[in-house]
C-alpha cells in the first residue's frame, strides 16, 4: 500500500516537473517562426510582401543591451528633413518583418522609421522572452541610439503588436521626454493575468500548483517574476497620449484587457474595437479605420506634417478620447 502511494506521488511529481518545463519554456523560449512563414502570412492578407521590402531603401543598425545582448534594427529613412520618428515593436516568436505592414502608416504623417528585433528574436541575441521586463529597457536604449545619431530634437512614438504592445506600454513607466506617444495593438494588461487565462482557460490545465510553479522557473532562469510585469501599473502613473488597438474576437489576449487599459490611463487616451479581429492580425481586418485612428493620436499629438519638416500646432489633449467601436 505504501509502496503504491509513493509510485503515485513520484508520477505525480514527475508530471508536475514536465509540465512546469514545457510551460516555461512556451512562455519564454517558443520556437520562432521564420521570415518565409512570417512573409506568407503578409502576402496571404495583402499587406506587405518580401518583394516590397528587399526593394526598400534601407539600413541595419545595432546597439548594445544594458545587460550585453547585441540588438538588432533596421531604419528606414524616408524622411531626412523630418524630426519624426517611429519605433516599431514586434510580438512573440516573430521579427522586425511582422513589422513592415505598418511602415506606410507612419511615413505617409513623416515619420522616419525604425523596425527592430526584440531580445531572441529576428538577428538579436537573447536566451528569454521576459514580456517587457527587460524589453522596455531595449526600447529606451533605442530611443537613444535615436538621438544621438539623429539629434536632441527628434520626436519619437512606439508601436507595439501584443508582446511589442505590452513592452511599450511598460515603457511607460520610463520613457524618455522625447517620446511623444504610444500606439499598442492587442496589449496584455497584467501578465499574471493573462498567463491565468490561457493555462486555464486555452490550455484546459490547473492553474494551481502550474502557475507557481513556472513563476519559479521564471524567477530562477529568466531574472524576473510575472507579479513584475503589469502595464495596467505603468498607464496607472502615465499621462503620455496612448492609443489602444484590439480585436474583439482575440482570445489569445483576451479583448477586455485592452478596455481595462483604457479605463485606468490617466490623460489623452483612445480605444479602437476592430470587429470581427483576432489575435495579432487587426491590421489586416481593417487597414483603413486603424490607419484613421493612428493618423487622429498623430495629428492631435504632434500637429500636422508639413512636408518641409515643420510640424503645426497640434490640437489640446487636454481630455480623455471615446472609445471608437
């Protein structure tokens, strides 16, 4: 009998132990897609193509993580006289190539723009995804290569898709005066929160003792515990003009993260539903009314772009934007 209980618990054990593993290593470490798949995906939903992008004037660029990792970049300077710049920030197991299909939208309102590689993605180095931990660091870090190549005086705004969207949303917390604004589709809210979600909820799996468990591994492998990663926490203490971009049909990152972002940020603020989106893939359901609403938090924030490279009075901010549904 006691014989019997010990084998039972081992295999219990044993189960647990795979489990926390494999959850960990889906959480930071999933196998990256490569940029054939990644382009199929774009071409197959009509926004961007790898022909358009092999044809783009361009240029890599490089820095140095604060903790040693060499980052990788890619800047397009279609706009020399402008002062406006955009940094774009990619989601999970993808690259700066998801990227491209919003580069238009930025250089149509005269922005430079800068599509990079987060930590273990695309060409940068990196052994953990730590959902903005660490990333929004690699984000400012950026922002300086920005100015110190470019000058004191560039104006800058981020865009993120879902982990990008939670990264610049972290980055609120510590963002550099010359970032203007901040654009996040599909963002998580709290990280604890959403990791709840789809073990229990897309994973059909306990969240109790998984849950711990993995924030274990995190803590002793990755250097950071999910309680440390809440973007909810960094709009809380940030007035920072920030628009919220979600599809109603994402059950990934579930929609209502991005409705409670909305209702806890503090000054300019606007909310887009696209219906009918899924996960990551807003863009593409709707390019026009997301492209009217990324030009409005522009116009309303920076002003109009004069060609010339002088940028008019923007509208006041002063208030909180409506949703648009």
């Amino acid at each position: 009998m006691l014989t019997t209980l010990m084998i039972t618990v081992l295999l219990i054990l044993i189960i647990l132990n795979g489990m926390t593993r494999y959850a960990f290593r889906q959480i930071t470490q999933m196998k990256l897609q490569t940029d054939e798949s990644i382009y199929n995906n774009l071409e197959k939903s009509g926004v961007f193509s790898r022909e358009r992008f092999d044809n783009l004037i361009k240029k890599e660029a490089h820095i140095t993580s604060k903790d040693g990792l060499r980052l990788s970049g890619c800047v397009l300077e279609s706009h020399p006289e402008s002062k406006r710049w955009a940094i774009i920030v990619h989601g999970y197991t993808v690259s700066l190539h998801v990227s491209t299909q919003y580069i238009d939208m930025f250089e149509r309102e005269g922005f430079n723009v800068l599509l990079i590689d987060q930590r273990r993605h695309g060409n940068s180095q990196g052994k953990y995804t730590t959902y903005g931990f660490m990333e929004k660091y690699d984000v400012d870090c950026w922002v300086n290569w920005i100015i110190e190549h470019y000058g004191e005086d560039r104006v800058i705004g981020l865009h993120g898709q879902s982990i990008g969207g939670g990264t610049v949303i972290e980055y609120l917390s510590i963002a550099h005066p010359n970032v203007k604004f901040v654009v996040a589709e599909c963002p998580y809210s709290d990280l604890t929160e959403l990791l709840r979600h789809q073990i229990k909820v897309l994973n059909k799996l306990p969240i109790y003792p998984l849950l711990p468990l993995v924030n274990i591994q995190m803590q002793r492998r990755a250097g950071f515990r999910m309680q440390q990663v809440s973007p909810l926490r960094a709009v809380r203490y940030s007035s920072m003009p920030l628009l919220l971009i979600h599809g109603t049909n994402d059950n990934f990152v579930p929609t209502h993260m991005s409705k409670s972002l909305y209702e806890h940020k503090r000054g300019a603020k606007r909310l887009l539903l696209i219906e009918g989106a899924v996960h990551a893939n807003v863009y593409a359901v709707n390019p026009q009314r997301y492209t009217e609403e990324v030009h409005a938090l522009i116009q309303e924030t920076l002003g109009t772009f004069e060609g010339s490279g002088e940028i008019s009075t923007p509208a006041s901010m002063d208030q909180a934007y409506l949703p648009s549904i």
